[in-house]
C-alpha cells in the first residue's frame, strides 16, 4: 500500500514483479488530485493480471 499523510505532494518508489502492476498503474493513475479514477477500468485490469481486492480492514472477502 502507498499513502500520503499529510497535505503535501509525495513521491513513491513501488517495485512489483511480475509488472501487471505497473500496467494498472499507467491506465489508471492520475496525478490529478481533483481528476477520480476510473475504478471500472481498475477493477478490471486487476482482475485480468491476478489481483484481489480486498474490502476495509477487518471485513471478509465475498
């Protein structure tokens, strides 16, 4: 997970193999802080390179 705390821009370094990762990133990611994510295109790409979603902490997967 990466998160930032605070009211300030970060910056993160997030290294994942195999790189489906990196490929939902690029379709989805925006640096746009006022622009919402298209979360049927991530939910999808997700699900097509092997992720699990998982809801809040403390709630069972369906």
């Amino acid at each position: 997970m990466v998160a930032t705390l605070g009211d300030k821009p970060s910056r993160n370094l997030v290294v994942a193999a195999p790189s489906g990762f990196a490929r939902l990133i690029e379709a989805v990611g925006t640096q746009d802080v006022t622009e919402a994510a298209d979360m049927a295109l991530f939910e999808r790409i997700a699900t097509e390179i092997g992720d699990e979603l998982l809801g809040p902490p403390g709630t069972l997967p369906t």
